[in-house]
C-alpha cells in the first residue's frame, strides 16, 4: 500500500496504512455499529471474538500475500478500513467501511480508488460486492469505474457483483 495521501471531496487526506493490532478497537467499534453493518453478511453486529476472528485473518493475509485490509487515516485519526482480499486466479476482492462520522465525504471513493490501482498492479481483474439495497457503495464502484457483472445469494440476501479489467 503506498502511503501517498488520498484527497476526499471535502477537506482533509486520507492515508491508507497496512492493517496492525492497533486498529482492533476501531474494528470493534464499527463492526458493532448497526449503520456500519446493515449490509455486511448477515446484517448482524460482530461480537468482539468475530471480530478479533475476522482481525487475526486480515494480519494472516497480510503475511500470505504481502497485501491486505488497511486503514484510512484522517490527520492520523481513524475514519475507514479497506480490504483487499486474494481470489487466486488474478482476482482480487476490494471492499470499504467508513465511519458513520464521516459519510459523504468522499472518502469511500478516495479509498476505493486507491485500492481499484493497487489491486490491478497486481492482477488483471478486479472486483467489489455489495448487498441490495446499499445504494452508496453501488455508487462508489460506479465511480472508481467498475461495471455490473453479476448477482447471486447468499445468507439470504441479494448480492451484486462489479468488475474492471486491466486495460
Ligand atoms: C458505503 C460507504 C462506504 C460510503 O462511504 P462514503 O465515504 O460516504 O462514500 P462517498 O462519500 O465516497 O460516496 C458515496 C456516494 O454515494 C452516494 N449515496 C449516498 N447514499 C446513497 C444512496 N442511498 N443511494 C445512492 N447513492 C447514495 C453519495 O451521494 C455519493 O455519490 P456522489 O459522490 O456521486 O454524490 C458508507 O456508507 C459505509 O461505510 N457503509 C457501511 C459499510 C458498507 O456498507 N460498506 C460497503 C460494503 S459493500
């Protein structure tokens, strides 16, 4: 992840850093945030031990892959998480959370932007997902470019899938 500043609409930069141990209470504190996880899985708030589980697996990736989830720093404040998740086959997932403090500020789509680039650096295909009905991350993967590819379901709800390939 390079540390050059992103620029969200409004004011301010943001920074995207690897993932470490010191984002774990930012992690709990969005993901038991019901506006956070409306569309997320199932829906439902992670309890702190799914949380340390989904924790632990995003520094696993990390050390796997030499890429993964990090963190979006405002002035070093927390404000968002991105991931970026190996499909094996030159797919990588890309996805982003922002904290509910800071919505409409563009800074899903300075992260999603940056991970669009760094996703395809290292493959030909990258691709982002969300739940029906989350109207402001279709519009964010509309915006860093990506198009409708398909839709399917799982844990019982609509899923839809966005793609762009390396040109
Ligand atoms: C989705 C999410 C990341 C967006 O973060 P954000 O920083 O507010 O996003 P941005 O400001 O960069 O852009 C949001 C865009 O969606 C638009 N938007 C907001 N709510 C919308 C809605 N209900 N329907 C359609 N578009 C919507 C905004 O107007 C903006 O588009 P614009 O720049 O053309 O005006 C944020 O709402 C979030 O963290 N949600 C919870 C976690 C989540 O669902 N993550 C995605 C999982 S796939």
């Amino acid at each position: 992840m390079s540390r050059r500043p992103l620029s969200p609409r409004h004011h301010g930069l943001v920074e995207l850093v690897p993932w470490g141990n010191e984002h774990f209470d930012d992690l709990v504190r969005l993901a038991s945030d019901p506006r956070v996880v409306e569309y997320v899985g199932d829906g439902k708030p992670w309890s702190p031990d799914h949380a340390a589980e989904r924790h632990q697996k995003a520094l696993a990736h990390w050390a796997e892959h030499g890429f993964g989830w990090c963190a979006a720093l405002e002035r070093g404040a927390f404000v968002g998480l991105g991931s970026m998740v190996d499909h094996g086959d030159g797919v990588i997932e890309i996805g982003w959370w922002v904290d509910p403090e800071h919505w409409g500020r563009g800074i899903a789509t300075a992260i999603a932007t940056e991970l669009r680039d760094a996703a395809l650096a290292r493959v030909r295909r990258v691709v982002a997902g969300y739940v029906d009905g989350n109207g402001a991350s279709e519009r964010v993967m509309v915006k860093i470019g990506l198009r409708y590819d398909r839709s399917f379901r799982a844990a019982g709800r609509l899923q839809h899938v966005y793609a762009l390939e390396r040109a």
